[in-house]
C-alpha cells in the first residue's frame, strides 16, 4: 500500500517541513493541500526538500473556496485512493480547513497528527503520549523555507583574541579615538595602510587617525598582511569583535546546532538585504543577536529594535527570537521598549557579569527547550 504524507499549509512552512523530514521514507509520496493564497509557499517547501524521484502533488482550493465544505470536499474526494494509506499533519490551514481534512481523511486509511510548535514533538491523535519530534533543522533549511537566500563572514580572529578584546574594553584601556575614526573607513573595498591613515591630509569623510601604528602594536593586532589592513580587520577593530565574541561565548555555552557569524539575507523575490550579526538555532528555533559596541541614544535604539522586529514579522517567522545585545549602560526604558517589540534587550551588565551572562545562556537554552 503506498505511503502519502499530507500537509495542510498555512503562513509557516517549518511545521510542515518538519513532519516530512521527521516522516517521509524512500517511496513516500506528498500531497499538499493549500488555499490559492498560499502555494508559493508549496514550492518554498519543495525547494527545501530537494526530493528528485518523489511524486508531489497539490490540492489547492480557489479564494473563497476553503469557507465552503461541499466544495473543498468534492476536490479532496475526487483525488484520494482506498489503495493508499495516509500519514496526515493537521497542524496548518484554517480550522475549517482542519476539520474537513481530518472528516475526508477519516475514510480512508489514515493516521493523524499535530505539532504543538515551536514544541519538537508529534501528538498523534487518539494518545496521550507525544512522540519525540528528532529531526533537526539547519539555518540553510530554514532560510529556504521562507524563500530566503544568505551569505556569512568568515572569522577574523580567535576566542581567545576576541577575549582578549573584550577585557580590554571591560578595563577602559583601548584606544577609543582611534576606533570611532576608523568607522569612516568600514566600508571600503581595498587593503589600506596603516601609515597613510596615520599621514592623510585629514577630511571630513577620511580623517587621519594618529598613533595607529601603535594602537595596533599594543593591541597585539596581527594584521593579514603587514603594515595593512583590510576591509573584514577594520570592521572587526569597529565593532566585529564584540560578534565573533558572542559566536564563540553562543557556540560555546549553548551548543547550537548550526550558528552563522555576519549573515546577510535576501527574499529571493526582492532586492532588500539584511544584516544579522549572530544567528543560530537551536531546538529547531531560528536566534538572532544583533550586537551593539553602544547605543547612541534613544532614536537609535528605537530604529535598531523597529528593524529587527520588521525582519522578524516579514522574513524570520514566527519561532524566531531576537536579542538586541549592547555594551551599554543598563536603561529599563530601553528594556521595556523592547520588550514591547517582542525583542529582548542585554545590556552591558548582562554580559559582564559573569552570574547575568549565564542567566542570558539559560534564557536561551529553556526557550529551545520549552
């Protein structure tokens, strides 16, 4: 008897990508049953998948069409087979739509379940028990199931360097100056050396950055290649330390399975880019940590949080947790404005002090979980 695993498809594709992964066996056919408003995210799923030799098929109903139960009834009768046993994933679609798959379904062979999500775990209908959801997601999976493309940084430094670099920013002992004038050279596109940033004739938009040299010798700084610095080396001197530090504490300490460092997005169907610093999953849930050396003001932070909560609601989906991660100073008022954004704000205290930081861990790690 031939296997078909069903899915209801809704606004979140990763329920549905889950079932499969967690189901499907070499000879399995799938049959997605959708609303019209919904069948590029059939194809989302399908690219996911990659499956070459594997019958799919489709049932979708017309606008309007899902309200009215004669109608979706017919559609899903005139396609099923007393010859097939059904594995069916109650977990998107309308409640309406729900109920007349499981009433159709009823009268074929058919098995039934449901996931709690986020929760990783299968309810089988008729049990008590959940049964174990073991399948694990990769960023790339998940990325690809909301029509998302991305690219990664490479890691400039060490942990221990990165260490290193945060303990001195913790005692006051960098050359903050030397720093913030470095900024306006983030985004060039070629190698610059050092002397010519410590001689330049100074400009608005190039200002010469004295005692450089120094700074760099002091801060044990090796560069790729001597003498020069290039584009990844100035931005971590600007900011990219206080990311790869978090990677290595996040990777560290919480164990993810899969974790990016400087990840840019593109919906494929779009030009838009966005940056994420830190992402990673875990327990099947999809973490971004955007990371800030400071917030200047409350009309920065106010854009940085308005941002990460429109990546959030338009590309990330709906088990996507943010942090905003800064260095400094604690302010309630900030916190609280995040927290009403669905976004979760760390402050400098957060991750300096040692019992803070690990409660910020333990957060991370019972979101997972739970």
């Amino acid at each position: 008897m031939n296997r078909v695993i069903v899915g209801i498809i809704s606004e979140q594709t990763i329920p549905n990508y889950l079932f499969i992964k967690e189901m499907f066996q070499i000879g399995d056919k799938l049959l997605f049953i959708s609303s019209q408003k919904f069948v590029e995210r059939i194809e989302w799923i399908k690219q996911s998948l990659g499956y070459v030799n594997c019958s799919i098929e489709s049932i979708l109903f017309q606008d309007g069409e899902e309200e009215r139960w004669k109608d979706m009834e017919s559609k899903l009768l005139a396609q099923l087979s007393s010859e097939c046993s059904y594995i069916i994933n109650l977990t998107g679609g309308t409640k309406y739509m729900s109920l007349l798959v499981q009433n159709v379904f009823e009268r074929y062979n058919s098995q039934f379940f449901y996931i709690p999500f986020p929760k990783n775990e299968l309810l089988k209908l008729s049990d008590n028990d959940s049964i174990a959801l073991n399948y694990r997601l990769t960023i790339k999976e998940y990325f690809s199931n909301y029509n998302v493309t991305f690219t990664e940084k490479e890691l400039v430094k060490s942990e221990a360097y990165s260490d290193y670099f945060f303990n001195r920013f913790v005692d006051g002992t960098l050359n903050f100056k030397a720093i913030d004038l470095l900024r306006s050279y983030r985004n060039i596109k070629k190698k610059i050396a050092v002397y010519s940033l410590e001689s330049c004739t100074p400009t608005e938009k190039k200002p010469q950055i004295e005692g450089l040299g120094d700074f760099l010798s002091n801060m044990n700084f090796l560069m790729k290649e001597a003498g020069y610095l290039n584009r990844s080396e100035i931005e971590y001197l600007t900011g990219g330390w206080f990311e790869e530090y978090l990677y290595y504490k996040i990777k560290k300490y919480v164990n993810p399975q899969d974790i990016k460092l400087g990840v840019l997005i593109k919906r494929t169907e779009n030009t838009n880019q966005n940056d994420l610093d830190v992402v990673f999953i875990s327990g099947n849930k999809l973490f971004v940590v955007e990371c800030k050396t400071g917030i200047l003001g409350e009309k920065m932070f106010n854009e940085t949080v308005y941002k990460a909560t429109a990546i959030k609601e338009t590309v990330l989906g709906l088990s996507a947790n943010t942090f905003i991660v800064s260095l400094a100073t604690e302010d309630e008022k900030l916190k609280k404005t995040a927290k009403n954004m669905g976004i979760q704000y760390k402050c400098r205290e957060d991750i300096e002090n040692p019992q803070l930081f690990e409660n910020f861990i333990m957060q991370i790690k019972k979101t997972a979980r739970d």
